[in-house]
C-alpha cells in the first residue's frame, strides 16, 4: 500500500508538469485579452504599449519557462522567508508571480480569500454530507417508501434547480421581503472585512453564512444522497447480506457495518473528488452573495484574461484534484481490502 | 471656450469656499460610515496601472488631480487656485504651454507639503515607456513638465495645444506622492504593491485595507484641505456581485448606501425604487449606443483582405440600404425597453456637450418602415419568394455582433423583427466582452476586426473635449493587417473633406468654431449614415434616501464630490 | 429487493431478457408516471409548436411583460415574445442537448472507466488522462474551442446546427470523468469477485467477460450518472448563453428563460416558474425512469 502510494506520487510530478503545460497553451490560445475591459477611450496604440509592458510580446515559451521559474522556484523561498525569515538568494528582487489587473502577487491574493471560501464552501460541503449520507441511507432501505419518495423529489429538485435561482430566491424571501428589524431577516451580502472576536460578531458571521451555506448544501446534498441511495441497494441484494442475516445477526449490525462499510466505496470517491471543488469556490453562489472567494477570483481572472492568475490557480486546483484521487485510490484500497494495488 | 472655462472654474471654486465656510464648525467624521457597493471590484487604486472605471472611482477617493469636472462638466479647481487660461495668462498665447499654480499650504495624508515636484514626479511616472501606463494618451503631446518653482509647474507641448487641459485635469490622472513612488517607475512599477493598495493622496479618505478585487476600507483623512469634511468617518466599499444585486442592497434592502452603474431593465429599477427606501439618478455624458457599418466586404471567402477597404461592401455601400436600416428603428422603443431613463433617444453620434450637440438630424426617432421600403424599392431591391430582398444576385442577409449583455440582445431580437419587416435577413452574433473589446490579435471576434456586416456598441470619450474622438473616422484611423488592427475608424469611413476638417479642428482654438466643425463632422457621419446612433446612454446609480449631497457626475469620477457626502437624521 | 410483487412465471415458456426487463419496469410504479410525464414532455415540444403556432421569436412589443392570459397562457417577457411558445421552443433544445450531450459523456465515461478498471496496463495512463480533464480550466478551454470550430462548423452545418454540436461536444467531453471516476471504482471492486474470477478461470475472454458481467453490474452507477447528467447538461447549457458562448440570443432554451427570468422573480414570478417547472419535470422524470430501469436491469432483483 505504502509502495503504491509513493509510486502514485512519483507519477504525479510528470503528469503535473504535464497539465501546467497544457493549461498555459489553452490560456495563450484563448481569444481573451488583458486590455479587453478598459474603457473605449484608451487608444489602441497605449492598448498595444500596455500589452508589451505586460511581456506579452515575448513567445510563448519563454513566457512559460518564465512562469515556472516565480512558481516552482520564487514561491517556495519567498513563503520560506516569511515562514522562518530563511533568505536564500535575493529575497527583495525576487520576480513573484503577479496579478496583471492588481500587480500584486498571485499567491497572496489566494491566501487573503482562501478563508471565505474555506468557510462557506467548506462548510456547505460538510453539511450537505451530513445531510445526504441519512438521506441515502434511510431511502434506500426503505425503499420506495414516502421517504423515499420525498427523498428523491427534494434530491432532484435540489439538484435540477440552478443555484442562480435559489440563491435569488432566498435573497428575495429572507433579506426584502423579511422586515429588516425581524429575527429572521438575512444579509444579502457578505461582508468579508468581518473579524469574529466576541459573540457578537460570531453571531454576524453564522447570519450571513446561512444563506449560502444552506443554496450549496442543498445542491451537494442532492448528489451525493442519489450516489449514495444507489450503492446500498446495489449491495443490500447481495448475498453476503442474505448471510448476515441468516446467521441471525442484528439488523442494525447488518445495515450500519456490512452494507453501509461497503456501500461507502463508490461514495467515498465522488466525496473525495469534490473536495478540490471547495477550494474551487463556487463561482455562482459566491457571485450572488458577494463571498469574494477563490471561485471569483478565477472567474474575474478569466474575465480580465489575467493570465498569471488563472495559470497558478487552475494549477493548484489540478495539484489539488491529482492529489484527492490519489486519496480516493487509497481509500479504496482500506475501505476494500481485496482491492490489490500491486 | 477660455472665458467659459475661467467663469465655470472661479464659480466652482467660490462656491466650494463658501460651503466650506458655512460648515466649518462641524468635525470631520461625524456621520460614521458610509457603505457603497460596485458590482465590478476595484482591483488596484493606481489609475495609471488600471484604466477600469471601478479603479478610477475608487482612486479618486484618495487621490486628486489639479482639477475636476464638475456634474455640468465645467471645470472645477481642486489643488489649484485657478485654472490656467489664455486669459489670466496661463496658458501661452500661442498654445504651446499651460502653468499650474498649486494651492498654498496643501498637505498629503501623511502630514508632508504637496510641491510641484510631485506633479513633475507623477508625468515622468506616467511617461516612461516602460511602465505600461495605461493613461498615456492623456500625456499625448507633452515634451516636458518642469518645475518652476515649489507650487509651479509648466507643462510645454510640442504644437499648439488648443485644448492644453489632458494631464493632470479629470481623476483619471491624479498626483501621485513622489516620496511613496520613488522607486516604482517604469518596469518596477507593476512590483509596488504596498503603494498601488494604497496611495497617500490629498483626498478626503485614507486606505486602511485594501482587498484587491473584494471590499476596501477607507477612514477620514486628517490633513484634508477642507475643514470639517468629510462628514463620514469611515468608507466601507464592497465589490462584486451584478447590478441587479447592487440594487436590490441600495434600494430595497438599504444595506448599503450607493450603488454604481445600475444597468437594469427599466421596469425592474422602477419596481425597486418604489419600495421607498432609495432613489436612482441619473447624468448624461456623451456615452451613445451605436450601430457601426462595415463599409468594406467582410466575407471569409477573401481570407487576408477580409473587412478591408481593398473590397467595398456588396450592399452597404448603397446608401440607400443604409438610410432603411436607420430609418426601420424605433428609438423611444429602444430607450423604454432597455434604459429608461438611462437613456434618451438620439440621432447623433455626438450629442454632448450641449454645444456640440447637431441640431440638423432631427427626424430619426419616428421609426419609418413604409418609407424605408419605398426606399429600398427605388434602389432596386427586389423582394424574393422568402421575403429576403436582392439586386445582381446579391441577398440582403446582414450578419449583426455585439457583446455579450441583456440589454444588447433585446436589442438584437426587436431591430432583427424590424428589418424582416422591411425585408432584410439578420443573423444574430454575441461575443463575450473581453474578447470583442479586446485586442487578441489571433481573434477573429474583435470589434475592430469587425468581420460581421455591422456591429453595436457604446461608445464616449473622457472630459468634454471631442476633438480625438471626431478624429476617429479619419482614413488613417482605418483598422488593417498593415496597422495591426489598431484603430478606431470601425466603420472604415473614409472621406478627404472629413480629414480635412479634423486637420482644421488641430489648429482651432476658438471654441464656436470648433462646435462647428464638430458638428459639421458628425453630420457627415449621420448624413451618409455610416454610423447609426440608437440611445444616448446615462450613468445610472442608486442612493439611499438618508444619504445627501451625492451629485452625479458624467464627466468624472461619481464619487468625485464624496467630501461633500453627509447622513440626514 | 422490497416489491418483489413480479408474478411467479411458467419457467418453460420463452422468455427473452428485454421482456423480463419491461415487465419489471412496469412494476415499478414511479418509473411508470416518469416515464407519462417524459413522453408528455417529449410531445409536447416536438408537436407543441404546431398546435400552439405562435411564433416564439415575434416581439410584440405593445404586450410585454403581461401576466397569465388566454391569449398568453404563460404571460409574455420583456420584448412581448410569448413564453408558451418560448418554453415550447426551447424545450427542443434544451432536451436534444441535454439527451445528446449526456450520451456522449455516459459513452466517454463508462468507456474510460471500464478500460481503467479492468485492464492494470491501461489504469496509468487513462486516469492521469482523467486528472488532466478535471484540472484543465472549462471557462478558457470553452473560449479556446469556440474560437477554433465556430465559425469552421456553422459553415458546414448552418448556425443553428452548427452550435448545437459543438455545444453537446463540448457538454460531453467536460463531464464523463466523473462518471470515468466511478465507474472504474466499481469495476475495480467488481475484478475482485469470485463470479469474475470463476469467468477468468474457464478462458472467458476479456470482452466478454466485461459485456456479459461487468456491464450489467455496474448499471446502476451509471443509471445515476446518466439522470444526473441530463440536468448537469441542461443547466450548463444556460450557463454557456450566460457567457455568450451559447446559441444565438434569439434561440430561447429552458436555461436561459429560467435565467432571464431570474432577473425579474419578484416582478414576473411565472417568467421562472414555468421553464423552472419545465426542467425539474424533465429531471424528475427521467430520474424515476432510471430507476425503473436500473430495478429492471438488475439480475438480483428482477424476477424476484
């Protein structure tokens, strides 16, 4: 196991290198330009001057080797410096991978949104679990029952309604409809700038996380209850349930070690491959709420054709996605034991 | 034009020292926090780094420059006593230079004197080839800026400059602390980032801390040059979201206080204001929503020589087919379904200011679809079987772009109806903006390249001066391969009396004649209807009844009065 | 395994394995209401538009933003277009992409992931393949394919034709590594079971060992992917109008009217009802088949 994990890593450092590469030709390809949302009356020739001050005049090539120099080599001795106060090297001059709409480092910008995000995101993933797993679980022993039935009804409209839509919907029935002074009246932005420091600005935060908590809760909840109902009925038809049974064991015994331990295999996986999704942010509802998260950050990078900016963050998604597989592979192996990695 | 200038800049300043006066017993900071919301983030506050409007306005909390457009669009001093004209000697008589007198005794935030070097710092900041400075055209001209003595500064050009007012006028070039930026010129301009969070500045506010692209907190600057202002103690301004978001915070929820650029449907904007809690404005600059022709043949089949003036169009270059595309729209429609009142109708491509604004195109509002018919009847187009007209073979099937945004396509869907009526076929096209207005040379969706048979977009100009903007549709200005598709002449006009005239414009430095020649300009355009206007836009914002004194503004930074901002109990 | 309500058959007679299959389904009382609703859905979009012949993209400006009314049973949008018609209309779009489209990720995926899971040779390099897909980023890989094939397809096929492909290619090749993921899990548990084995042992070869007792075990993931994917489709599709790389502006899809309508909840609450209505229906619906089907497709539990 220990061996094919580290073969497993081993692997990653080409196929990385690999989807770097990839990544930067798609972003060099794409039709977008970083002086495309300025206003009109800057005249083309300052467009053109500024483009070349950018180093978008240099080739493709150099302009990538560029940027795995700032990423692979700056970045680690610039975060040792601020770590240890280690300096190796130039530590002043260092060239850092740099935003070309904030002219500010790349990595700083993720680290000032990463805990927005953490905290919604994270946070809607866990209670979309929390919510599903039961969800999953009930309806798929009581198969066809009226909690199934309901089960089912809310999983899909969870999950066929946009969030776009329920997000607007909420906003419309908790922060306009709902008198401002009543109790259950709800931001409808979120104020980043927040710090909890005392109960009452805990308070304030849990309040403006409500809403977007609960619009992606119900979206990830959706999902993964369908993933999960379908693998317990998958395994309670088969025979080593039958078994269980016979020898007369409890059926709680039964259902929450036998079938569930085994149920959870595939389920583990879809869990483990969205995980990379929470820092991904959630570009629409963190639009809607004003979260500011990573998921607006790229999008605006996107938009702005900010090159530098969605080049690490793509890649730090796909170091993220590479590595929760990775995760999920392992998963398979202890949740699976005649699962042979050799 | 001088005296108009000098009479707008003493009034401005005199009624500036009177309010000042009249407050002065009230502390600065007495009506606590304001909340405004952008929906686009501002992502950096250094306007030379960062054109976007969103940056611009919320620089121009903090930093100044030596004079404002005021709501009317006259000329407001703001770290000068006056502003320089031929008149009060100013200005040399043969145009080539302008003399700013700074005021006496401005402070920075920091406590420091403002001296004329920091003006000369800021245009050699600006001017250095390698900074990628993103206000360049604004130093378009200018030979040198020197310091003549620590409150003056000359600023010579290398011609006559009849309209000398570009650098350092407007927030879009404010003056930067030579001090803070010493080491950020040119390449190492982009690596300041401490400084381009957050500049000193003579402005009422301070940046306490700057989220790049999410939310910026500002406090009252101490040292600001008028007593008692501003009357908020701290600014809180949060971006993100869309404008439809924004609106609801301002006008129905009163989260916030004031939302920027509310672009909503009409009906929407009116439901939300009637809940009572806030009120839209609006302000008009020269911003038109228009329709460019492509006088040039933008067919695939020529490759290379696509949308060049090698090949006129096959049918747009009648102009009988121009005049019944404008003469099948119904403007107020157009204004009532997509701006409200945003928006006004307009039959020039120039209509403000005032006094450059043609009185001889009126007529285009009344939407003519008999008469475009009969028109196109005369000129030979014959309908087909499907409805389609055609001359010689050739089909009148228009392909039409735009970017990418609801209003554009409502308007794509209603002016397609129209021209089926008077038989034309139109294919539909949207583009995402950062790539239509972008300049990716590899694209072929630039709205320069312009490989479509027409395209609709806004456009305006910065200040009140329209003399670069007119001189857009000169031959020259024609984007090709050859120029790299630089250039703002998309409809690809091209005529020697126009050149002609914006050459006559260069060397004017009376203010009636260069009306006259503006006009005479924009008539040509509407007249050959090589440009078809459709609405004259408006800035649109909201703001809560509670908070006073927000004055909108056209011609410059919306907050570019926020000092004078207060709360009503 | 609950409604083992199927009635005991005569072992002698002939039964063919699609027959079996439709009997159970009919059992299956939810799949058997799906599958009215779908069919409803399915006529209504294909003949709707014949019988209710107002044109979806006449703007009849003097009527705009009109509640319910006989003349307009689900009122009409800010430009006067009618949304019978509009919802009408763009439920053939939005349900031949979100069919099309998921067959051609379900396809992809199950594909990759049977390959993946079962031969040890193949596993590497599919699923690095698989890691590269989900960490490339959509939104510029979109830019990049729109910009390349735009204009080569829509003069191939015509506009409408044209973006209909490419925009179910590029649904399908954004959304089958999920499915990749899963299935190749299952399989992997799958390789390990002693039917599997016992098949291997007697010289079965690989493709049919996959065809004959892979594939009819790993049925219900992808029966759950596959109504999932329907909506995943549905929905990115009125993203990608969001975005201006969808169809033209004056092509109506469920999506966009959900999305249009978005804009004006609190004014014009039928303008989100009825296309929101309209896909939940769908989604619901074709959910229910589903698991009818998978029921149905189950060895284990059919003609129990």
């Amino acid at each position: 196991m220990l061996n094919f994990t580290l073969r497993r890593l081993m692997y990653t450092i080409p196929t990385l290198l690999l989807i770097s590469f990839i990544i930067f030709i798609v972003l060099d390809l794409a039709p977008n330009d970083p002086t495309g949302n300025l206003p009109l009356t800057i005249p083309p020739e300052v467009r053109a001057k500024i483009r070349a001050s950018l180093g978008l005049d240099a080739p493709m090539y150099i302009r990538y080797l560029l940027w795995c120099q700032q990423f692979f080599i700056n970045e680690p001795l610039n975060l040792f410096n601020e770590w240890f106060g280690w300096c190796i090297g130039d530590c002043e001059g260092r060239l850092r991978v740099t935003s070309w709409a904030t002219r500010s480092p790349v990595v700083d910008l993720i680290a000032e949104r990463m805990p927005q995000t953490l905290w919604v995101v994270g946070m809607s993933y866990v209670v979309g679990i929390m919510i599903a797993l039961p969800i999953g679980v009930i309806s798929a022993y009581k198969q066809y029952s009226w909690f199934d039935q309901f089960g089912t009804l809310i999983a899909m409209i969870g999950f066929s309604v946009p969030t776009f839509f329920t997000g607007v919907l909420l906003i419309v029935i908790f922060s306009v409809w709902m008198p401002n002074d009543s109790f259950f009246w709800l931001p409808s932005i979120y104020d980043t700038t927040l710090d909890v420091v005392d109960w009452d600005s805990f308070v304030k935060q849990m309040r403006q996380m409500i809403m977007p908590v609960m619009v992606l809760a119900l979206y990830n909840a959706a999902q993964i209850s369908r993933f999960m109902r379908a693998s317990m009925l998958d395994n309670l038809s088969q025979d080593y349930v039958r078994t269980a049974r016979a020898k007369g064991l409890k059926e709680k015994t039964v259902l929450l070690v036998h079938v569930l331990r085994n149920s959870m295999i595939p389920v583990v996986t879809v869990i483990a491959l969205g995980i990379p999704q929470v820092f991904g942010g959630a570009i629409i509802t963190e639009q809607i709420f004003k979260v500011n998260g990573l998921g607006q950050l790229l999008i605006i990078g996107i938009q702005g054709a900010d090159i530098p900016l969605v080049q690490t963050l793509t890649f730090l998604f796909a170091v993220l996605i590479v590595l929760f597989n990775l995760v999920a592979d392992v998963l398979y192996g202890l949740l699976d034991p005649r699962i042979r990695y050799d | 034009m001088t005296l108009k200038y000098l009479i707008a800049g003493t009034l401005g300043a005199a009624l500036l020292s009177t309010t000042a006066f009249g407050e002065s017993h009230m502390a600065q900071g007495r009506d606590g926090n304001v909340n405004i919301i952008y929906w686009q983030a501002a992502s950096i506050m250094n306007p030379y780094l960062s054109g976007g409007t969103k940056d611009i306005n919320a620089s121009s909390m903090v930093i100044e420059p030596l004079a404002h457009y005021d709501e009317n669009g006259a000329m407001v001093a703001t770290l000068v006593d006056e502003i320089p004209t031929v008149a009060n000697g100013g200005v040399s008589a043969d145009l080539t230079s302008i003399t700013w007198t700074l005021s006496e005794g401005l402070l920075w935030s920091d406590g420091s004197a403002v001296t004329s070097a920091d003006v000369v710092f800021t245009a050699n900041y600006c001017m250095d080839e390698t900074g990628g400075c993103q206000q360049l055209a604004k130093f378009g001209g200018v030979e040198s800026v020197e310091a003549i003595d620590d409150l003056t500064v000359k600023i010579t050009f290398d011609g006559p400059k009849p309209f000398p007012y570009g650098p350092f006028v407007g927030s879009t070039t404010p003056i930067l602390q030579a001090a803070q930026f010493a080491d950020c010129m040119g390449v190492a301009a982009p690596t300041c980032t401490a400084q381009n969070f957050g500049p000193i500045g003579t402005g009422p506010f301070t940046v306490t801390e700057f989220r790049a692209n999410d939310a910026i907190t500002l406090a009252a600057n101490p040292n600001y040059r008028v007593a008692g202002k501003p009357a908020f103690a701290t600014v809180n301004f949060k971006g993100g979201g869309d404008a439809a978001a924004a609106g609801r915070a301002v006008l129905e929820t009163g989260e916030f206080d004031y939302a920027w650029n509310l672009q909503l449907a009409p009906e929407i904007l009116a439901d939300m204001e009637s809940k009572g809690v806030g009120t839209v404005l609006s302000s008009f600059g020269p911003l038109v929503e228009r329709i460019m022709i492509n006088m040039t043949d933008p067919s695939a089949a020529l490759g290379d020589e696509r949308s060049t003036v090698a090949h006129p169009h096959p049918f747009m270059s009648d102009m009988a087919v121009r005049q019944a595309l404008s003469m099948a729209i119904d403007r107020p429609l157009l204004v009532e379904i997509g701006y409200g009142q945003a928006g006004k109708v307009t039959c020039n491509v120039l209509p403000a200011p005032a006094i450059y604004d043609s009185p001889n195109n009126a007529g285009c509002e009344m939407q003519d679809i008999a008469g475009a018919n009969a028109l196109l009847d005369a000129a030979g187009w014959e309908r087909g079987s499907d409805g389609v007209r055609s001359k010689d073979g050739v089909r009148l099937s228009i392909l039409y772009q735009t970017s990418t945004n609801a209003v554009r396509q409502d308007f794509q869907a209603l002016i397609k109806q129209w021209w089926a009526e008077i038989g034309i076929e139109t294919e539909l096209k949207n583009i995402s903006g950062g790539v239509f207005f972008g300049g990716d040379q590899s694209s072929p969706d630039t709205f320069q390249k312009l490989f479509a048979d027409l395209e609709m977009y806004a456009n305006n100009f910065d200040g009140t001066d329209p003399e670069a903007y007119m001189a857009r549709w000169a031959c020259g200005e024609i984007p090709s391969p050859e120029n790299a598709w630089l250039g703002g002449n998309m409809p690809r006009h091209c005529n020697a009396d126009y050149d002609a005239m914006v050459a006559e414009m260069g060397g004017t430095a009376d203010l009636a004649e260069r009306a006259r020649l503006a006009i005479a300009m924009n008539d040509m355009l509407m007249q050959s209807y090589t440009i078809i206007p459709l609405v004259h836009r408006g800035n649109v914002s909201g703001v809560v009844n509670t908070l006073e004194g927000v004055k909108l503004n056209a011609w410059d930074s919306e907050l570019w009065n926020i000092a004078d901002w207060s709360r009503s109990e | 395994m609950t409604n083992a309500t199927a009635e005991i058959k005569d072992d002698r007679k002939y039964r063919s394995l699609w027959g079996d299959v439709w009997s159970q389904f009919r059992t299956h009382r939810g799949a058997m209401i799906g599958s009215f609703v779908f069919i409803g859905i399915l006529l209504a979009v294909s003949i709707g538009p014949y019988l209710w012949t107002l044109d979806p993209n006449y703007a009849d400006v003097r009527n705009r933003n009109q509640g319910m009314s006989w003349g307009h049973p689900f009122g009409t949008d800010q430009l006067g277009h009618d949304m019978l018609a509009q919802v009408l209309q763009g439920g053939r779009i939005s349900i031949a992409v979100g069919l099309t489209a998921m067959m051609l990720s379900l396809v992809l995926g199950t594909f990759v992931g049977v390959l993946a899971g079962y031969f040890k040779r193949l596993d590497g390099i599919l699923m690095r393949g698989t890691d590269l897909f989900l960490a490339l980023p959509i939104l510029p890989l979109l830019l990049v394919i729109i910009m390349l094939f735009r204009d080569t397809l829509r003069g191939m096929f015509g506009p409408e034709t044209g973006i209909f492909i490419l925009i179910v290619f590029i649904i399908g090749i954004t959304s089958w590594m999920q499915t990749a993921r899963i299935v190749r899990g299952d399989v992997l548990a799958l390789k390990e079971r002693e039917f599997i084995l016992a098949a291997n042992s007697i010289g079965t070869p690989a493709r049919r060992v996959i065809s004959r007792h892979i594939m009819p075990n790993i049925l219900s993931p992808i029966m759950v992917s596959a109504t999932l994917g329907i909506a995943t489709a549905i929905i990115t599709e009125s993203s990608l109008s969001f975005l201006g790389l969808g169809f033209p502006s004056d092509f109506p899809t469920w999506g966009r009217l959900l999305f249009d309508g978005t804009q004006r909840i609190a004014q014009a609450p039928s303008r989100v009802i009825f296309p929101g209505l309209a896909i939940s229906l769908t989604v619901l619906s074709v959910n229910f088949i589903g698991d009818g089907l998978r029921d149905a497709l189950d060895p284990r539990i059919r003609g129990r």
